[in-house]
C-alpha cells in the first residue's frame, strides 16, 4: 500500500510538473496584461506630456464617463451588437434548420457555407467598401440597383457620408461573414438532436413550427447561448471592418480606445475605457441570454 500511495504521489508531482509551463504561459499572456491594464487604469499615464505617472484614483473613470464622444461611441458598438448579433442569430437558426434536412448537394452546401467566415476581416471589409463605393460606374451595389431599376436612374447615394451609415453597413458586412459561424454552432447543437422526438411530436400531431417551438428551439438553446456569447464578444471589439470604412473613432468604443492607447498615448484613460467596455459586453451578454431563457420558458 505504502509503494502504491508513493506511486500515486508522484504520478500527481508528475502531473503537476507538466502544468507549470502552461501555468506560467497564462500567467505572462493572460494575466499579467489584465492585471497591469487594471492597475493603470488608476493612473494619469501619458506618454506624450512628460509628466511621470501617479495615481488619480478613479480619475480616468470619471473623465471617460463624462465624455460625451465615449457615450456616442458605445452607444455605435451597442447598436451594432444588437443588430448584428440579432439577424446572424435568426439568419443562422434558420440555415442550420435547412442544412439539416436531406437533400441533393447538401454537403456541397455546408461546405460553401463557411466561404464567407474563411475570409480575413479585412479583406471583408475591402470587398464591402469597394461595393459600396458611389457614382454610376464606381460601387457595385449601386450598378445592381440601377440595373434593377430600384435605384431611380439619376440617384447617386454615398453609402458611407454619416457615422450612422457607416455602422449600418459594416454590421450588413458582419452579417454576411459571420452568419456562417452562427449556422454551424447551432448545426452541430441539431446534429445531437434524437429523431425519436420529431416522430414522437409528429404522432402528437404537431407540424413544422410547433416542432421548431416545443422540440428544436430547447434542445439546440445550449448551442444558441455559447453561439451568442462568442458573437456579443466578437461585435462589441468591432475594429477592422470599420477601419476599412472609415477612420473615425466615433464610430466604436473599440476604435476610440485604440486611438487613446495607440495614436495618442493616453495608456491610463485607454486602460480605463477598455474596462469600462469590458463590464458593458459583460451586461450586453447577460441581456442577451436573459432574453432567451425568457423566450425558452415561453416557449
């Protein structure tokens, strides 16, 4: 017994050892930035004035909170996030209902699927800008709408002239990259689905929406919620598609804090904004699941 528990012990020593790298890796990647980020967001740290670095308390706290530019720029991200996450959750609810079902060419189907979510962000954003780009011989989507006759044929629109327009059009272009990431995580929550409960349901005589309702929508909400949580976290840091639109900081918190850090070397307010917007994503994803426990319990 005593050979098997000095056996035991150092199997567990072992085990333990080969967690130190790991350990430390997370400790120096993860951690230690947090840590320090948290820490500055107590201080007036400029790298441009000259003047050392001290402690301002919640100093930076206040000064963001009574900016207006932060307010317009969180409610930009705020809106985003609500938007897009919102259709790339109808959207790919309903392309993971249909990509389930058997049909000619389906694996082709799911495999094109993912084209879009391949795609680097910036290219994204490249492709979308270049279509949205105005004049009659310029964007392509104004081509397709004169072509059509939905566009009267002297009409000129510059998509992008105003910050709201700029944010409508690259959330138009995160729905389309990313809706693909939505359809395969609830997907795979199908795929686990039993067929016993759809000819169970069938023989209750439910048809296809009290199906989807009573039978779909629970089993596949764990999908749904991890699903939710990626994409809130994904719109809310929003940077390069608008970076490709636009240069303008006022178009995202992300963007505004980018500039504080980077363009402007505020480290100590950038610090503080960046955790202001952190507890913001946390509340938006709290929001975001409330709601849909609600609608599961409903349902």
């Amino acid at each position: 017994m005593r050979k098997i528990s000095k056996l035991r012990r150092g199997d567990r020593l072992f085990a333990y050892a080969l967690l130190i790298p790991t350990v430390i890796y997370l400790a120096c990647v993860f951690v230690y930035p947090i840590v320090q980020s948290l820490f500055w967001s107590f201080l007036h740290y400029d790298l441009l004035d000259g003047s050392p670095k001290h402690f301002v308390g919640f100093g930076n706290y206040a000064q963001i909170l009574v900016s207006g530019q932060f307010w317009y720029s969180l409610w930009n991200a705020i809106w985003f996030t609500l938007f897009t996450c919102s259709v790339e959750l109808v959207l790919g609810f309903f392309c993971a209902l249909l990509l389930n079902q058997t049909f000619p060419g389906r694996t082709f189907f799911r495999a094109s699927i993912i084209i879009p979510w391949a795609l680097l962000t910036m290219v994204n954003g490249l492709l979308w800008d270049y279509m949205l780009q105005p004049g009659t011989n310029g964007g392509a989507l104004q081509i397709v709408l004169h072509a059509l006759h939905l566009l009267p044929h002297n009409s000129n629109p510059v998509w992008l002239a105003t910050i709201t327009g700029t944010v409508f059009w690259a959330g138009i272009a995160d729905i389309w990259k990313m809706t693909p990431f939505m359809t395969l995580l609830i997907l795979a929550g199908l795929q686990s689905l039993p067929g016993e409960l759809y000819e169970a349901s069938m023989l209750d005589g439910a048809g296809f929406w009290k199906k989807v309702r009573y039978v779909t929508i629970p089993h596949v909400m764990p999908a749904v919620i991890v699903a939710v949580v990626l994409r809130v976290m994904g719109a809310f840091r929003v940077y390069d598609i608008l970076t490709e639109f636009t240069g303008s900081d006022t178009t995202s918190v992300t963007y505004l804090t980018f500039d504080n850090a980077f363009r402007y070397f505020y480290l100590g307010k950038a610090s503080a904004m960046a955790w202001l917007s952190t507890l913001f994503i946390i509340a938006l994803i709290i929001y975001y699941i409330r709601i849909l426990k609600k609608n599961m319990d409903e349902a």
